[in-house]
C-alpha cells in the first residue's frame, strides 16, 4: 500500500540527500529538526515520516508562535484530572512548526522535554498539581523557517536545544526549496495531478513540454505550497480541460518578471506602490510575546482598525504566511527597506502601511 513517504519525489540531488539522511532514523524515537523556507514540505516530510515509522499513536501539530511561555508546560503535561499534548500524542508524533518563531522561555520548556526523554521515546512526568508520575511514548519533530546559522547567530534558537538534539542522537536535515530541485517539478506536479482528480473528480492527464518549461523556469518564492496551490487554480478554473498547457497557467508564473517575490503596498494616505521587503525580519509584539518574523514567509499584511471609535483607532496588524497561518499583532520596527522602481533602498514606517499583499 502506498504511504506518504511514498509521495515524496527523492529524484533531484538535493532531495536524495534528504532521503539519505532520514531514512535510518524513521522508525526510531530520534528527534528531527527540519529548516528550511516556508513552504518547501517541512510539515509533509514530517507526516510523512510518522505514517512510516509504524507509531500507532496521533500526529499532532502545535504552532511554536501560538505558544504562551506561562502556560506551554502544563498544555503538555496537563493539570491535575485533565491531560494534556503528551498523553495526547502517546505512541505518537509531536511536531512543533516554526520553533525559531517562539519566545526563549518556551524553548527552554521544550528542551526540558526532551532532556527528560528516553532514546526510545518514553517520557516520565508528573501533572501540575497531581501526584501520580505518568509515562508516554512521543516523537518530537522540529521545523524552522530560518537559515540555521542565522537563527543561532540571531538567538531565534537556543544553541543549547541545538546541541541538545545531537547530542542525543537526532538529526537537523535541510530541506532544499524548490528552486534547487526542478528535476523534481515533473514528478511533484503528476502527484498534484493524481491529488486533484479524485478530489474534483476529474480526468486531467499530465501537463504539456510548454507547461512544464514554464513551471521550471518559475523562481517559486512559495516553494511546494504556491506549487500546488497553482495546479489547483488550474483544476478550479478550467474545469474542461484534460490536459493542462501553459496557457492555464498564472500570469505572474508565465512571465516571472513581472512579480517575482515583490509585495503591492498601500498606505493610510492611499499611496500604492509594486516593492521587495529588504529588510530580513519584523519585530512582532503579540499578545503575550515579542517574535522575529521571517519577511520571506509573509504573504499579506493587514491593517485591523477598531471602528468603535470615530475615527477609528489602530488595534493590530493581521500577518497571514505562506504556509496558511496567520499572526495578530503590532511592528516593534521603527523603519522597513523596500526595493522599489524609484528607490533600491526605500524605507517606510510600517505604521503607515494600510495592506501588503504578495504580488
């Protein structure tokens, strides 16, 4: 029987050495740390893995960002009669997405766990406010859309938890983006293909030489997910056709010159501009933490304003990503350096900004 692993496209080089590198820890309890860009199969890889390692248990995703650093210890111990992601997750998986995206106190919490985990998997721990000690079985899988050197330098990730992953034999494994295994494109496309016709209940083929040209000489800043949510358009758009040529393709795919990994801007006083985000990272407050948020990931910015007031009064900014998640809170940045058609180096306040959206 076919498994995720199994959708997995190991034929460029970049991907082989993935495969190399995760194939003699996948039926073990090892820790894996996935980096890598946003959107380049972090978090199929990582189910993927589970559904092979033969781990009866549930695969459980946790956000690192939606952690709050008071109460991240008892979400996966639990408290007293009620458990918690643990006990959830028994003979399971945890994966915890974009960890470098999370507060030090939380980071610490997790290296707690895992410094507490057997080799094999078995955890020891005791409820808050219980007495009874409990034992689990879990598997912890990391990911991070950071550059891993980056992210240590910056402190977006403690070294420590790093070292601590090694040490106790895990692995840190790069995925590549798909910029670097366009051998791939073929082979991923025919699986969307496969995906989408039972979904819609379609008969679509394969793709034309022209197509495929096209799809390979595309940048895809979005990596896999902007791949896949391209093959869809084309599913939901031409619902006649059977086979699918470049010219159902995306404009800004067609002619990558145009867009790029540019945003459209506009601002409070209605100013609109096309621009690159230069600036590497935001400095985001949210409701109970301060996070680094990877400029690359950001797929639309939006201003919410409470309109309780006249005029209405600024309450936060809506950060939707690329991998479909979305972050509320304020820009701790004083300036942002946009690369413009009249500026290479254009700072704006991000105060003023009305909405960005992934051109």
């Amino acid at each position: 029987m076919e498994t995720l692993l199994d959708k997995v496209i190991f034929t460029s080089e970049a991907m082989q050495a993935v495969h190399k590198d995760i194939v003699p820890y996948i039926e073990s309890a090892a820790t894996v740390l996935f980096w890598g860009e946003t959107g380049s199969g972090m978090g199929f890889l990582a189910r993927a893995i589970h559904a092979a390692s033969g781990r009866p248990g549930k695969f459980l995703t946790i956000p690192a960002f939606s952690l709050d650093e008071e109460t991240v210890k008892q979400q996966f111990i639990g408290v007293e009669d009620r458990p918690g992601w643990l006990e959830e997750a028994h003979k399971g998986t945890i994966f915890i997405k974009r960890i470098s995206e999370s507060t030090s106190a939380v980071q610490r919490t997790l290296q707690y766990l895992l410094a507490n985990r057997s080799v094999d998997g078995r955890l020891p721990f005791t409820r808050k406010g219980g007495t009874e000690t409990l034992e689990v079985n879990v598997r912890f899988i990391f990911s991070m859309a950071h550059e891993l050197n980056i992210a240590l330098q910056d402190e977006l990730v403690q070294r420590e938890a790093i070292e601590a992953i090694k040490r106790r034999g895990g692995r840190i494994i790069r995925m590549p983006a798909l910029q670097e295994r366009k051998q791939d494109i073929a082979h991923i496309a025919q699986n969307f293909i496969t995906d989408f016709n039972q979904r819609y209940n379609r008969h679509i083929t394969g793709i034309t030489a022209a197509a495929l040209e096209v799809l390979e000489r595309y940048i895809w800043p979005g990596n896999v997910e902007e791949f896949k949510q391209a093959i869809e358009n084309v599913f939901t758009q031409y619902p006649d056709i059977t086979e699918i040529d470049q010219t159902h393709l995306p404009d800004h795919i067609i002619n990558p010159e145009i867009t790029g990994d540019k945003h459209r801007f506009k601002f409070r006083d209605n100013a609109k501009f096309l621009g690159k985000i230069l600036s590497p990272l935001l400095l985001i407050q949210t409701d109970n933490k301060k996070l680094r948020l990877n400029t690359g990931d950001i797929h639309e910015i939006i201003r919410i304003e409470d309109t309780d007031f006249a005029p209405p009064k600024f309450k936060h900014f809506v950060f939707r990503l690329k991998d479909g998640s979305q972050i509320a809170g304020q820009i701790l940045d004083k300036k942002m350096d946009i690369d413009t058609s009249f500026d290479r180096s254009y700072q704006i306040n991000p105060q003023d900004i009305s909405s960005v959206y992934l051109a």
